[in-house]
C-alpha cells in the first residue's frame, strides 16, 4: 500500500509540474525556484508546509517528479522550463526551527536523513541548484566547498549552476563574517556562480580580481554555467 500510495502521489505531482512549465513557459517564464525539498522534522520551522514531510524516501521521490515535470526530455522542447532545486543544504534543520539559524548534526544524519532529496533533484538531471542560508559545520551554505563543490559537484557529478537564496551573500555578514567584497570573493570559489539581489558580484569582484582575491578563470568558470544552461533553454 505504501509503494502504490508513493506512485499516485508522484504521479501527481510531476503532472503538476508538467502544467506548471506549460503555463509559465507560455507566459515567457523559463526558470523556476522548485522543488524546495528540504526535510523537517521540527513543526516550529515555519516553511515545513512548503516540503513533502519528514521522510527522506518520499522526499526523494517527490524531488524527482517535480524535476522531470518541470524539465521535461532533458529541456528539448519549447514548453520545458529550467528547475531549481532548493535549499541546499539542510535548510529544514535549523536549531529551534528558526529561519536562516545555524544547522549542526553529524554527516551519518546528515546523509541518511537530509541529503536524500537533493541527490535525487540531481540524479534527475536538475538544472539549477540554490543553496540555504543556514551555516553548516559554521560555515554558511553559500561559501561553503564542502557542500558545493565537494559534496555537489564531486560526489554527486552535478554539472548545473548553483544561484544564492535572495540577498545571503549579503547576510554572510550577520554571522561574523567579512564584508561583501570578502564575501563575494568566498562565495565564488566555493562554487556559487550566481549572485541574487545581494549585488556583490557586480559590485566586488572586479576590484577583487584586480587586488588577487580570485582570478579570471574563477569568474570564467560561474559564467560559464549560467551561459551553459541558458543554451539548454
């Protein structure tokens, strides 16, 4: 019951994915923020209605109907829209269920309870990746290697772009890091390749390729993601 129970609910939901690409495709929308599949287990969280529940197998399942549904064959036709996985990572598991709080838990929970759904977005072929606010190991999300390049994009293999949440290389600040030129710089080599709303790629890192923070090649390499993905679409 519970196998035929998981089939009807994705089912449904990458039929509503599919109608969802139709109608924003249609309308010149090409990229969504969707599926947010982060996992919690703490009622006090208040985006928990946004999830698919605390259970990382019906969560990967989820996770993968949403993206075929979205991106259909791979993005060949004309009424597929780009998906964006999200938050990444752990975002669900903030102490106190406290928006944008620190996440602290081993790498066994962390593999076995949180990370299933994103891996799966991933194996579906997700396009785009959003990472979380939260810090992980004291590290926020956004400028952290291990999670975006080790984790993602070695283990994993995912060759997407990874866009920030809205403004949090900006918020890299309020939990004691550098400014936003620093934090730029940070937040690109550790594999953010797109900057939303906080303004410091714009704004920082010509100066920090002058003064050797980071280097052309690194800025080559996030642009070139972006510019990969807008050629899929």
């Amino acid at each position: 019951p519970l196998a035929l129970s998981c089939s009807w609910d994705t089912l449904a939901v990458e039929k509503m994915a599919r109608i969802s690409a139709i109608e924003a495709s249609a309308d010149g929308v090409n990229w969504t923020f969707s599926p947010m599949v982060d996992i919690c287990r703490d009622a006090r969280w208040g985006r928990i209605a946004e999830g698919s529940g605390e259970d990382p197998y019906l969560g990967s399942l989820m996770a993968k109907a949403y993206v075929r549904g979205y991106q259909g064959n791979n993005l060949q036709r004309n009424d597929e829209i780009l998906s964006c996985v999200k938050h990444f990572a752990l975002y669900g598991a903030v102490e106190s269920g406290k928006e944008y709080n620190t996440v602290d838990m081993s790498k066994v929970r962390m593999y076995n309870q949180y990370l299933p759904p994103y891996k799966a977005a991933v194996e579906a072929g997700v396009g785009s990746v959003m990472s979380s606010f939260n810090l992980i190991d004291g590290v926020p999300a956004t400028a952290s290697n291990w999670l975006l390049n080790e984790l993602l994009r070695n283990q994993w293999k995912f060759d997407g772009f990874v866009v920030t949440d809205y403004g949090s290389i900006g918020e890299m600040e309020a939990h004691g890091l550098g400014d936003l030129k620093s934090n730029s710089a940070m937040a690109l080599k550790a594999g953010t390749d797109m900057d939303m709303c906080s303004q410091g790629f714009i704004k920082t890192l010509e100066q920090s390729v002058n003064d050797g923070s980071v280097s052309v090649s690194d800025i080559d390499t996030a642009c070139r993601r972006v510019l990969e993905a807008k050629y899929k679409l």
